[in-house]
C-alpha cells in the first residue's frame, strides 16, 4: 500500500508582528549589533565574529517566540541612553524566555 505523505500547512506570517520584529532589530543595530536570522539547531543569541558584535536568530521559531527571543535578551543590554518606544520597553521588561 502507498505511504500518504502530508506537507506541513504553511504558517501565516502576522504583518504586524513581523513590523515588530523588525523595529527590535532596528534597535539592535542602534547599538552595534547586527541581526542575523540563520536556519540551525539553536534559539539564538549574543556572539563575537572577528570582533564584530552579532545576535543569531533561528529562521524556524515562530513569530512569538523570536519576539520574545529578542526582547529578552535585548533587556539584557543598556538601552537606557537610546530611545526605545514605550510599549517596546514594556515588552522587554515582561519578556520571559521559553
């Protein structure tokens, strides 16, 4: 008998988190970080490339969880001499990592 094989239903991207998601990279280059959203066996995070200060973030989370990703570890960084939108920071400051 013939093996079904079923594709995964393709996720909709959210316009307005995929907009935040953006301005929080937005903000992590105002402070020298570049962003790179990279496939791989890792959530992500802060490391150094040839004295170049990088955020790795994995392609395959979902919307929510790479919001939550960045925003946490971007509390972890002195953002208080740089403009961050108000919700952004209360976002930040409830961010919690899964």
């Amino acid at each position: 008998m013939a093996r079904v094989i079923r594709k995964k239903p393709v996720k909709q991207l959210d316009e307005k988190k995929e907009a935040l998601i953006l301005e929080i990279i937005e903000i992590y280059n105002s402070i020298d970080y570049t962003v790179r959203i990279e496939k791989g066996l890792f959530k992500g995070g802060f490391c150094l490339l040839k004295e170049k200060k990088l955020f790795l973030l994995n392609k395959n989370l979902d919307q929510d969880k790479k919001i939550n990703f960045l925003l946490k570890n971007l509390s972890e960084l002195n953002t208080e001499n740089i403009f961050i939108k108000p919700n952004i920071r209360e976002m930040m400051d409830n961010a919690t990592i899964l």
